[in-house]
C-alpha cells in the first residue's frame, strides 16, 4: 500500500534513472495518471502539474495557481506557487509553498496538497497499463 505521494517519488526515482523511451513514456503516463488527483478547480482553475526537472524521489515539487475572489464573488487576481514536499519523520510530510500569500491563500494551498498527497492507494500495472484504487481505511 502507498500514499500518492510515494507513488509520485517511485515514478520520478524510475524515470530520473530511465534510459529506454518506452519506460520514459510509460512513467510520463502514470504521472499523468496520478496528477489528475492534484487540486483542480475551485480556485485551481489552471491545474496543478508536477515539476519532473526539479522534483527528486526524496522531493517532490508541483507547480500551481490560485484564482482568488473577492467578498462578492468576482475574480480578482491569481497568484502562482510551487509546492515543494519532502519527507517528514514525525507528521509523514512537510511542504514548503512559495509565492505570494494573497489573503493567506499558502495555508489553504498545503491543505488541499497535504490531503491528496496522503491518501492511500494501491498501484498495479496490467498489460502495460497503470491503475491505482483508493484503500478505504476501517
């Protein structure tokens, strides 16, 4: 059993050290897979995208962007962010958000990070294809 973010860390471990084209391919695949789980929508309206160049199997940086509103519901602005996420003995993760904490946007970001990057899975791969299930805990 994994969290999604080790799933993260295995892929870019394995793709890091990839010389054949069709692994690379089929590790860009599960990372497409796995980042539909990233926030997107209310707010993330762009997404959000791991950055394979800067992420490392002991560091995981994901790229993002906030469209904030105002009190009456207007778009008013984004704000652009990294999410980087590192190992974390005591609490399983720590991330570091950067950019502008536009109406102190950076706590709501690593929330919604911290929830999707913990959340058990289990991985399989099956006549080359990549899946993975959610694991109800009890």
């Amino acid at each position: 059993m994994n969290t999604i973010a080790s799933a993260f860390s295995g892929i870019v471990a394995q793709f890091k050290t990839a010389k054949d084209q069709s692994f690379i391919d089929m590790r860009l695949t599960m990372l497409e897979e796995l980042q539909s789980e990233l926030p997107q929508g209310s707010g993330f309206d762009s997404g959000s995208t791991i950055d394979i160049d800067s992420s490392r199997p002991n560091k995981l940086v994901f790229l993002t962007a906030f469209h904030h509103m105002d009190e009456s519901g207007f778009y008013e602005g984004w704000t652009s962010h990294k999410v980087i996420v590192t190992p974390d003995f005591r609490f399983g993760l720590d991330l570091q958000i950067t950019g502008n904490n536009y109406n102190n946007i950076k706590e709501y970001i690593g929330d919604c990070f911290h929830e999707v990057l913990e959340r058990k899975i289990k991985t399989a791969l099956c006549d080359g294809e990549f899946t993975f299930s959610y694991v109800r805990e009890d």
